[in-house]
C-alpha cells in the first residue's frame, strides 16, 4: 500500500510518516511539501533508518508521482498569527485546501483511492473534500477525534495509576471545543471506568477539561502536537491497509445518525480497506447523544460561514 502524506515536510506529516514506518505495515511513503527541500531531507532521515525497521520504499516526489497512492493523507496547514480570529485562520486554510485538492485531481488519482484528512479544522475540510472531489463519501475521512481520544485515555490512565493501553475511553462530535466525552462506554480491562474507585463526577470533569485544552498545551510548551499525532494517524491507516473493520471515532459524513445529517463528524465508525464501512449508532447517556447534536450544530455554523 502507498500513502503519499501531503505536508510532509512538516511536523504532523513527518511525524506520521516515522510512525508509519515503525509500523512497519505500509510498503511505500511518499512526502509532498511546498517546502521540497524539507521533504527531501525528511524523506533522507528516515531512509537512513530504513535497515533497522521494515522493507518500504521510502521518497519525497510530487503530486504527479502521487497518482497511484492508495490513501492521501493531507496533514499542510497554516497557522494562526497574532490577533487573527478563529474564523480567519480557517478561510485562510481553506483556501490553501483547495488548492491542494485541485492538485491531487490534476494529476490525477485512483478511484478506489481514499483520502485521509488531518489539516485543521479537520471536520470543515473533510466536508469540503468530500464535496470537491466526487469520491464515494465512504472514501473522504478525517482524523476527527481519534487524537481526543487517545489523549483522554493516556490522561485517565496516567491520573489514576493504570496500564494506558488497558483503558478505553472516547470522545465523539467536533475535533474542537464542542466534543463530547463518553463515559457512558469507557472502560479498564473491560469493566465499566465510572465504577473504578476514584472515578468520580469530580474526576471525569477535571480529566476532560484539560483533555479538551491538550492541544493548547502542547503547543504552548513545544510549538505544536507531533508525536501522538502521529500514533492516531497510523492507527486508521493501518485498519485501512489490513482491513481490520476497527471502530474508531474518525469524522465522515454523517447521514442519520444520532439524528445528525449533513455534516463530517465523528460518530463510531467501522474502518476498513474501503475507508468507512459503517457508522453505528450506540446506545449513548441522554446528555452524551444531546451534546454530539449540539456539536453538529456548532459545526453547521461554522460551516456556513466559510469562505468557499
């Protein structure tokens, strides 16, 4: 399987491009950046390693070169500069977007080819994406809130003193500040987490808040998220390449569930080698389905007034 990651030569994409080699899964990873030097040191430093790790080819190259990839995995994005609003930021990233997907079709792209969306904010553009580009809707995901979720996780766990991969606890709706936490389905080992000593109302509240602001967090103290980052994108893409039916909170349209429509969120979602296979509707607390309809309509929102 060939991912090309675009944006490669940034910190996501880099990134996700070294979890993806230790994986060892995927046979080619091709980097695509504005910045083609950048890619191509990227693309040298982790050949370099290659003899240690797994058999793939492994090259910076362009969006021609690209063509035959089985996933795109879009990662380019801008940052926010001092004093510009939230809604600024995602008019300038959805300008840069379109140009990126008048590339991929320009050169051309595979009709069973899938494209992963990572760039912020990530639920906009893959609604944008599925759109443009006349893909099967199940073919256009977004990360959505897979890196929530394993953030909540690692943060449940490291708080109350657990083995990280034995907990299990998502987040659903927006990759953004309208998320919802679901504790109604977490777990450790397979019991109920609520029922975990220590576990409490006042716990799950003080666990969530600084889940939600994780990412203001690591970008206060590094400049920005890479590394977890990049675990979450490697989790998806591996469920894509071996077909595993994983469910996962990744965002794609939604058409009825939970009553929502018409929007990209992420709902629990069956992944597999043709991308979504599909969206289930779980049995939720009241106040956990009424938060992910708030979410989809904080969504809606926004998405009507972008500039597209």
């Amino acid at each position: 399987m060939k991912v090309s990651i675009i944006g490669g030569g940034g910190r996501v994409g880099s990134c996700a491009a070294f979890a993806l080699q230790c994986g060892g899964i995927v046979s080619e990873i091709q980097l695509i950046d504005a910045n083609q030097a950048m890619a191509e040191g990227e693309a040298l430093d982790l050949l370099h390693g290659s003899a240690f790790t797994a058999d793939q080819r492994i090259t910076a190259g362009s969006y021609e070169q690209a063509s035959d990839s089985d996933i795109f995995l879009i990662t380019a994005g801008l940052r926010r500069k001092p004093d510009e609003s939230r809604l600024d930021l995602i008019n300038r990233n959805v300008a840069l977007f379109v140009q990126i997907l008048e590339s991929i079709q320009k050169a051309g792209m595979r009709q069973d080819a899938i494209v992963f969306v990572v760039s912020n904010p990530v639920d906009i553009l893959t609604h944008l994406a599925g759109e443009r580009l006349g893909l099967p809707w199940q073919q256009v995901i977004g990360l959505g809130t897979m890196l929530d979720s394993t953030r909540f996780s690692s943060l449940i766990a490291e708080a109350l003193d657990l083995a990280p991969t034995q907990v299990k606890a998502l987040t659903l709706g927006e990759h953004g500040d309208s998320m919802v936490p679901i504790w109604s389905a977490s777990s450790v080992n397979g019991l109920p987490l609520t029922e975990y000593p220590g576990c409490g109302p006042g716990f799950q509240g003080q666990i969530f808040t600084r889940t939600r602001g994780s990412g203001a967090e690591v970008i206060k103290r590094k400049g920005g998220a890479g590394w977890a980052v990049g675990i979450a994108i490697r989790d998806v893409i591996h469920a894509i390449a071996l077909d595993q039916r994983r469910l996962l909170p990744v965002s794609s349209r939604v058409q009825g569930t939970y009553q929502i429509r018409d929007i990209c969120l992420s709902v629990p979602t069956v992944v597999g080698r043709g991308g979504v296979h599909q969206q289930v509707e779980l049995k939720l607390w009241p106040k956990e389905q009424t938060g992910l309809q708030q979410s989809a309509r904080a969504l809606k929102e926004t998405m009507s007034k972008v500039q597209l």
